[in-house]
C-alpha cells in the first residue's frame, strides 16, 4: 500500500452554531489566539509528515484559499518591521505544502465531503482533519501523528476516538469493539449519533480518521443516514464488516472548536499555554 502524503480537510460545512459569525467568513477560519483553527489543523498534519492538504470548500470559503497563498503587499508593508516575524510561520507552511481545492456543491454529509475528496487524493491512503476539532499534545506526539504510526503496524482505516460523558454519545459516531492493544480496539459496531441508553459505549469518533482509498466506493454505496446525510460512520461500518477498522483512544488533549463553549476552553487553553511562555 501506498504511503500517506494527503490530508482531507472537509471545510464546506454552514458553521450555523456560529451565526452571525460565520455568515460571511468560514469556520474554519475563526482564531484561537492568533491562528484559525485550519492553520492548526495544517501543523498538525505536517507534524505527522504530510505534505499535500486537500480542502473541501464551499461557498463563502475564499478567505481559507487566501490564507494559504502569500500577500505580496502585506509582506513588502511589515518587511524589517518588529511585526515580519508574525507571518513567518505561515509562510513556512506555505512553502512546504501543497494545497488544493475543490467544492462541494451541497452540503450533503461530512461522508458526502469526503468522497468529494477523491479527485484530490486518488488511489492511496490519506488522512482526514476536521478543523473545527482542535487538539493539542504538549507531551508528544500531535493525534495525527500518533495514528500515522498505527496505521504502519495494522495497515487500515483508523478512527480516533475519545470517551465522553455518556449523555453526550448523541452528538457523536460511537464504536464498540474489542481492546487488540492498549488505547487500540478492533471495531464491530459504530452508530451515528445515537441516544445515550442506544449508545454502544462512551468511544466517540472525534475529527481525525486515516483512511484507505477503498472508502470511496463505500460511500458510493451509502445511502443518507440521519439527518438525510451522507455519514462517514456508514461508510466505514461497511469497511470494518468487509475487512477491519481500528478505533484509536489517542493521547492529549481535544476541543470541540464547533461549539461556542468548546471553542472559549480552547482560547483559554491556548492563552494560558502561551503565557507560560510556550509558543502556540
Ligand atoms: P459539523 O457537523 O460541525 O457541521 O461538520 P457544520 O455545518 O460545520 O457546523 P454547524 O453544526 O452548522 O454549526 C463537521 C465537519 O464536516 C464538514 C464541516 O465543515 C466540519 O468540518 N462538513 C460537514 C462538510 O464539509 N460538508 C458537509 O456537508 C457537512
């Protein structure tokens, strides 16, 4: 099999839960501190070495496509300035990766997103980012890094997953399976979304998966799920009971950027970080 070079980072969703905020600029664009969440979401996937993000955008989602692209003007303006430093790091992430775009036309499903993603990742494995989960590791290795090295021992589509309260299971894709290693289950349930009495454990999926190619004929085969959307949770049941998918309990630390109470923790968190003199 291929080795992981792409990133997914389905980026087309509405961001209702931020109106008016995210009315005219994206989700993922908001900041915590000085960076939107997709920048981190790119350090993070450059961290576990890959180089090429491919973006699902949509409409209103220019701003995420500039943020990525050099400004000559502004650049020329804080030259020699005590501010040229701010800009470096997203400069170097701009001269290390390449990006790519394409659009999903309706909002059909995170599921649906993904498989927009094909034309951008073709035949190999590749890793999925949703910008809006923001995690951070201070004590090791970033989440996507940390399954980068599981996907090199056991070679299939991996979901992390985190326990949550259980009367939280509603708002996520929850798994059962069986503990193979320690953090590591073999799945042989998953359910979107489900009621906390339905729930098959406290396991949910959070927003980083790695997933082979095979997915996208999964999805093909998907018919809409709750909500009427295309879910990704569908699609890889459908690969767990043809073969095997493994859910990953990672290590640090994750916000929930989606929502407005998770999003506040993480500005804390990052403030707070970087006021102990750590950079963000
Ligand atoms: P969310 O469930 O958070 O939806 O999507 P949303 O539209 O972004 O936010 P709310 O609920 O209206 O506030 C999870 C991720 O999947 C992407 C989103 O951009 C987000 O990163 N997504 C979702 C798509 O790209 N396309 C879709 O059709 C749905």
């Amino acid at each position: 099999m291929k080795k992981i070079r792409k990133c997914l980072f389905p980026a087309a969703g509405y961001g209702t839960r931020f109106l008016p905020a995210t009315k005219a600029m994206p989700k993922e664009m908001l900041p915590v501190m000085t960076k939107p969440l997709i920048q981190y979401g790119v350090e993070e996937a450059v961290d576990a070495g890959l180089d090429t993000m491919a973006i699902i955008t949509g409409r209103g989602k220019r701003a995420i496509e500039d943020h990525f692209d050099i400004s000559y003007e502004l650049e020329h303006q804080i030259r020699g300035t005590s501010k040229e430093p701010l800009l470096a790091e997203i400069r170097a992430l701009i001269d290390r990766c390449t990006f790519t775009y394409t659009r999903q036309i309706e909002m059909k499903g995170l599921g649906d997103a993904i498989l927009k993603g094909e034309v951008l990742i073709g035949d190999e494995p590749f890793a999925v980012l949703l910008a809006d989960d923001l995690c951070d590791n201070p004590a090791g290795d970033g989440v996507l890094k940390q399954m980068m090295k599981i996907f090199d021992k056991y070679r299939c589509s991996i979901v992390a997953v985190q326990e949550v309260p259980r009367e939280e299971t509603s708002k996520y894709g929850v798994i059962a399976g069986r503990e193979i290693d320690e953090g590591i289950y073999m799945v042989d349930e998953m359910v979107e979304k489900p009621d906390p009495e339905e729930a098959p454990s406290n396991l949910a999926i959070i927003g980083r998966y790695i997933l082979t190619p095979d997915i996208f004929d999964k999805i093909r085969k998907t018919e809409p799920g709750k909500g009427g959307e295309i879910q990704i949770t569908d699609a890889l049941m459908a690969q767990a009971s043809a073969g095997m998918v493994i859910a990953y309990r990672f290590e640090g630390q994750r916000f929930d950027c989606g929502s407005i109470d998770g999003f506040v923790q993480a500005v804390n968190y990052f403030y707070d970080k970087n006021s102990d003199g750590c950079k963000v």
